[in-house]
C-alpha cells in the first residue's frame, strides 16, 4: 500500500531502492562494581579498547584515497582528538578507580555527561557534535564488547538504508556498496555525516522514528531528498515523475559537465572569468569539482547565524582557511558579514528594532558600529590569505570615506599581525559591493579606495 512520509533534508538528491532496514545494537549496560583488586585490570583493558578504536580509525584513514581523503580524512581526524583528550581517559579512568565501576558502566557514564553538555548549548551547530561523542564512544564501547559496529550488513547494492544514524567513516563505505539514499532518525543537517553525504551526493533525510517504524524491510521506497519527501510502495505515476526528473537533472548535468572546461568569454570574444557564489564547505568542494576559476562571494554571515555570541577568530579562521585551501590557488573574495536587525538576533547581537531593516544598520555600518566584530574577522580573514589569494568584499558601502576607513583598519589589522608574528602577503585586495543607489552614484570618487567592484544584481 503506497504511504507517503516527509522528512528533514541533510544531503539532497533522488533515489529509488529496497528498503534495507538496520536495527541499532544496543549493549544493555547495567551498573557493575569491581572487587578492588580487579581495578587496575579493568583499567588496563579500557586502554586497550581505546587503542584499538584508535587503531582502527588510522586503518580507516589509511584506506581513503583520492578527494575522500582529505573529506573524510578531517572528520576521522576529529574523532581521533576526542579519543586522544585527556579529560576523557582521566575521566574514565578515575571513574573505574574510585566508583569501583566497570570500563563500559564508566564509558556510559562519561557519555551520558559529555551528552548533556552537548545538548545544552544554544548553538545548533556545536550541539550537533554530540553525534561525534556517540560515534566515538560507542566504537569504545564495541571494542570493549567485540560488539559489531553495524558496518557488516551483507548487500546494500540498490538498497535505501534506514537506520538510527550513521557515522561520517560509514558513509563511503556504504556508498562504495550500494546504498542509493539514507533514512535516519537522529542528526541534523549541520552533523558531519550530513556534511559527508552531500559531498557524496547520497541523498539523505532525517525521519521522525514512529514514521520510520511504519517501513518494512523489502518495500520500494522513492527518496525525494530535495521536497523532503518519502514513498513507500509508489504508484506508476510516481515513479514515472521521479524517472522525468532524473532524466531532466542528468541531461542538464552532461550539458554543464560539457562545457567545463571550454574557455570563458563573452559572445563577441572577451575573455571573463567564471566565479562561484559560495557560502559551506560543499559548496567549495562543488565548485572545485566544476572548475570555477575562484569564489566571486563567500558568504560569512552563516557563521553567525542561530547562536548566542558571535564566533570568535579562530572559529572563523577555520571556516575561511578551509574555503581558501579547497580552492586551491584560485582566489576567494570573502564578504564581511552583511547582517541587518532582521537576522542579528539570531548572531547573538543585539540592535534596535527598524521599519526597514534592510536598509537600516546593516552591511558595513554595522560593522563600523561594532568595531570588535568587524575587527575579529578582518583578523581571521587576513590571516586566512596566508593559504593563498583572499580579497575582501564590503557590503551596502555608500561613500568613499567608509571604504578609506576600511582600508585603514586592514591595514591596521595586517600591521597587527605581523607583529604578532603571522605571514602575511604583501597586500590583500579590497573591494565594494555596489548594490544600493548612493553606492552608484559615489563610484567615480570610490574607485581610487578600491581594487575591485562586485555589483549586486537582485
């Protein structure tokens, strides 16, 4: 019977397979106390487990090649830190010596209270790193118990796994056998797994468990990852829908994917460049792969978006060195965050209310308002431009004297820097966004502020 189910998108894309169902193992860990002279024996076989995580996490990395071993590489590497903080052996281990506990009541323990933490903070994007505390701990866990870590399922070719959740080194693995599309009911779209299914392209979507549960193993399942959609036993008329947008994204792909590497210009035969709009990592990796010749405009703002405070520099110096390494040599022009009254409550800064928001203090003028904020990423900007050609792009700039201004507080920042002992190049473009009239008009006086214009068309 066809039963239509709707889903939360992390990875989008379409897909038609077998419903392949995965039952979660679940150890039931009861609370266990040791005889005090088993003590130190217990502690030694923790030690042992996590080294054979560990282990096995360096056989995992050392099998990837190509572009997933840089992607997959990273969040391995993650994971590897978490099995390497010693805050968390300590934990364990004084848990086991002075509660007499066992190594996998201790790991439960330890995981339970690394899980509230996580759950209590407001930044949704750094309470999805619970998923790497499960991972992690429970490869510990399976150690301990030469438990199956779920990855032995037989077949898969063709199949729509659903499962509870699947960790970031699993997804290769089940793409290279088969898995056409993933169905889970924990994870959210800022996860690591979400992440590495969408530089994959396996579609993914988070579904309510109850609406899981109703999926019996075998059935067809249609995966519309990007309405966000699930059918279960589709009809003719479904999959004839689903097989013309297929044929209509593949078609349109091969024409793109012919024209890659053609030269770019203009009818007449001008030579232009051809940027990306870029604002995540995939993005990036998507426009690597399509052979962009750099990032016309990376986004910043999503930084700091649905967080209480602001990130800080080397949050965001991550963020922009990892967009300037995927380019690799090509340029990347990183825009300073473009926030009016609308969004800025949801970046953790506090502005008054406007009837026009997006013409109110936004753009450049907040940052002139806010100069540590603006500070902080010039910072973090100008110390990304170490791993290869960064420009700055200012937004909803009026007036010469905001873009003299600007210039002088990068270059206050670069001399900062290099006091601080950064590398830095000799000079980082500086470019205005020109997207309000006053912005038009004032170009002529602007031009000998500026190295470059990006003109904002909508």
């Amino acid at each position: 019977m066809r039963l239509k189910l709707t889903g939360l998108t992390s990875a989008k894309g379409l897909a038609l397979g077998r419903a392949r169902i995965r039952e979660p193992h679940v150890l039931d860990i009861e609370e266990h106390h040791l005889p005090p002279d088993q003590v130190e024996a217990e502690v030694e076989r923790l030690q042992q487990a996590i080294a054979a995580t560990r282990a096995e996490l360096a056989k995992l990395r050392g099998q990837l090649q190509g572009a997933l071993a840089q992607e997959i590489g990273e969040f391995l590497d993650v994971h590897a830190m978490l099995l390497d903080d010693p805050d968390l052996s300590t934990g364990l281990t004084t848990l086991i010596r002075t509660g007499l506990y066992s190594a996998s009541y201790a790991l439960k323990l330890q995981h339970d209270r690394l899980v509230q933490v996580f759950e209590a903070m407001d930044d949704p994007y750094l309470r999805s790193r619970r998923e790497d505390v499960d991972h992690v701990l429970g490869r510990v866990q399976a150690a301990l118990h030469r438990a199956p870590d779920g990855s032995d399922v037989i077949g898969l070719a063709g199949d729509v796994l659903i499962t509870d959740s699947v960790a970031p080194a699993e997804l290769a693995q089940l793409s290279e056998r088969g898995v056409v599309a993933l169905l889970v009911s924990q994870g959210s779209t800022l996860s690591h797994s979400a992440i590495m299914a969408r530089s994959l392209g396996l579609p993914m979507l988070v579904v309510p468990p109850d609406d899981l549960a109703a999926v019996t193993e075998g059935a067809a399942v249609m995966v519309d990852a990007i309405r966000g959609e699930i059918i279960v036993e589709p009809d003719p008329d479904d999959l004839l829908q689903l097989r013309e947008r297929e044929f209509a994204q593949t078609r349109e792909r091969r024409e793109l994917a012919r024209l890659r590497d053609k030269p770019t210009a203009t009818r007449d035969g001008t030579p232009i460049q051809l940027l990306a709009n870029a604002e995540s990592r995939e993005d990036i990796s998507r426009a690597h792969r399509l052979g962009a010749a750099g990032v016309g405009l990376f986004r910043t703002e999503l930084l700091f978006l649905q967080r209480h405070e602001p990130p800080d520099e080397d949050e965001q110096l991550a963020a922009y060195r990892d967009a300037v390494l995927g380019m690799s040599g090509r340029p990347v022009t990183l825009r300073i965050f473009d926030l009016g009254a609308d969004k800025a409550d949801s970046a953790g800064i506090a502005l008054a209310r406007e009837p026009n928001p997006a013409l109110g203090l936004r753009g450049i003028r907040l940052g002139f308002a806010r100069p540590a904020l603006l500070r902080t990423q010039l910072r973090a900007m100008l110390r990304a431009s170490a791993y290869g050609p960064v420009r700055i792009l200012a937004p909803m700039v009026t007036r010469r004297d905001e873009m003299a201004h600007l210039g002088r507080l990068v270059q206050s920042c670069t001399r900062e820097l290099r006091r601080e002992g950064h590398h830095l190049p000799q000079q980082v473009q500086l470019g205005a966004m020109i997207e309000v009239p006053a912005a038009a008009i004032a170009l002529p006086a602007m031009l000998s502020t500026l190295d470059f214009v990006s003109i904002g068309t909508n």
